[in-house]
C-alpha cells in the first residue's frame, strides 16, 4: 500500500473516533493492520489504536480528559527527543493529527 494511502486511511480512522463512530473505527484499524509497512506507518496506526482503546474504556466513547494543548505538547518532545525514531515520529504527527481535528470539532461547535 502507498504511504499515501496509509495516511488517508490514518485520517480516516481519526475522523471516525473523533465522531465517537467506535465500530467504524475498529474496522479501518483492522483493515488496515496487514497494510502498514514502514515504522513511521506502524507509529501511526499505534497511535489510533491507543486513541481508539482509551475511547473504548472511557464512559459515551469519548476522551473526556483529552487536553489539546498538552497532547500537542507532548508529542512534539516526542519529536524533539535525540532517542525518536520513525515510530515516535509517526505516533507523535497521529497525536498532532487527532488534537487538530478535536480542537477543530470543539471550535465549530462553540
């Protein structure tokens, strides 16, 4: 699979657990699991599945303590770190990636 697709395909899981849409979300992670190749995709998809497991525990489906700019915090030391590799690096842009699209959610909404 391209990375191009793998991303989409990121996107499209993120966009599902941000509509609390669990079952989709479940499927496209599944789907999506033989798929991933690289180390940076395989960051990627265990950040959304980490996103969709802490959902899947959480009461209504949603991360209720989920605080953007500390998430956005976090990832980017992720990033900084002399020890990241691709891995880290795919985790932490599929954190960013994720507390855009609340952040964005929630402005919408307000």
């Amino acid at each position: 699979m391209l990375a191009k697709v793998v991303q989409a395909s990121i996107a499209s899981i993120l966009d599902s657990l941000r509509r609390s849409d669990m079952e989709d979300a479940k499927r496209k992670i599944q789907a999506l699991m033989p798929e991933v190749k690289t180390e940076r995709e395989r960051g990627s998809l265990m950040a959304a599945a980490g996103i969709y497991a802490s959902m899947s525990k959480a009461k209504g489906g949603t991360m209720q303590t989920w605080d953007s700019a500390r998430v956005e915090r976090a990832a980017r030391s992720i990033v900084k770190s002399q020890l990241a590799d691709d891995f880290d690096g795919g985790y932490a842009d599929t954190l960013l990636n994720y507390s855009r699209l609340t952040a964005a959610g929630q402005q919408s909404a307000s």
